[in-house]
C-alpha cells in the first residue's frame, strides 16, 4: 500500500446529514442519501425526454422573447413529455430511496407542490446548481471589462501555416558566426 490515501469517506462524515437526509411526509420520515449518487440524474438524462433539446428549445425561446408560445409548441411536437418526465422524476426518486421506502413514499401520495418542494430543498442539500451546469443563456450586461492581447506586436516565430516548424530567430551567436 502506498503511503498516500484519498479518502473519500472523510468528507462524507462531514456533511450536514451523515446518516440521510430526513424528509417528514403523511407523518414519516424517509431517507435520502447524504450525498447525490452519480446515477440519481440518469433518468432525466434519456435519450427519449431529450432535456438537452428541450433545453435549447426553451433558450431559443427565451431570446425571441416567446416562452408562453414555447411551451405549447414545446407540448404539441413533444406529446409524450408530460408522462415521460414524470416518469423521470419517479424514476429518480427510486434510484434516491430505493424500492422499499420508494413504495412507502409513493403511498402518501405526494402532491406536485411536494414534489417542487422536496426537489428544491434537495438540490439545495446536494448542492447541485443546474444552471451552473448548463450556462448561462443570455449573455454578460454591458460594463464589463474586456480582454485585451498579450503582445501588441506579432513576431516571426509563428509559423505561416499550421502544423509547420516554428522558425526560430538567429541568436546573436550564430548571426556573429
């Protein structure tokens, strides 16, 4: 064994909810991993929900300033996409709970405002920022700063074309010789 370790336990301990994250639903608590598994998101990561499509769909609507038409050109061409991300969404909640108290938890039958409560106060917990993830889809306001080049001058060492040898510049010992 060598003598460095990463432990990826230590930080586990660390977190607020070591033993889960508690949530009290219809006079239970349920368990949720301390940490978000990397498999949680798989769901909405199909290929048949297409997020990234969607995504882009509603970015482009957003710029042309037509979220409402968006939508409902969104729910025509996509009629599957209610039930598929509800199915989703069930599907993270499995992977989250796990079957036994995925079934307990589905009994309660939680409302939708549950559900959008539950998912904002675990992303929260996880510290998962979509949004960061993705970009941001408008861009920067004016009155930033701006970059400026390295070198105001260019210099013959550049190759002319690419993937050729860069030329290198006589040294004073070789131009003296």
């Amino acid at each position: 064994m060598t003598d460095i370790l990463i432990d990826l336990d230590a930080p586990k301990r660390e977190v607020a909810y070591p033993d889960g994250i508690p949530v009290l639903l219809g006079g239970e608590v349920f368990t949720f991993p301390a940490e978000l598994p990397l498999d949680a998101l798989d769901p909405l990561l199909a290929g048949n929900l297409d997020l990234m499509g969607i995504a882009a769909q509603v970015i482009n609507d957003e710029k042309n300033n037509n979220i409402a038409g968006g939508i409902v050109d969104l729910l025509l061409t996509r009629p599957h996409l209610p039930r598929t991300f509800l199915g989703a969404m069930r599907d993270v909640y499995l992977r989250l709970l796990g079957p036994d108290q995925f079934v307990r938890f589905a009994d309660k039958k939680p409302s939708i405002p549950d559900y959008v409560r539950l998912t904002k106060a675990l992303i929260k917990a996880y510290g998962v920022n979509l949004g960061k993830l993705s970009g941001s889809p408008t861009s920067p306001a004016d009155g930033g700063t701006t970059s400026s080049t390295t070198s105001p001058t260019t210099t013959s060492a550049t190759p002319a074309t690419s993937g050729g040898a860069p030329v290198t510049p006589p040294t004073s010992e070789s131009a003296a010789s």
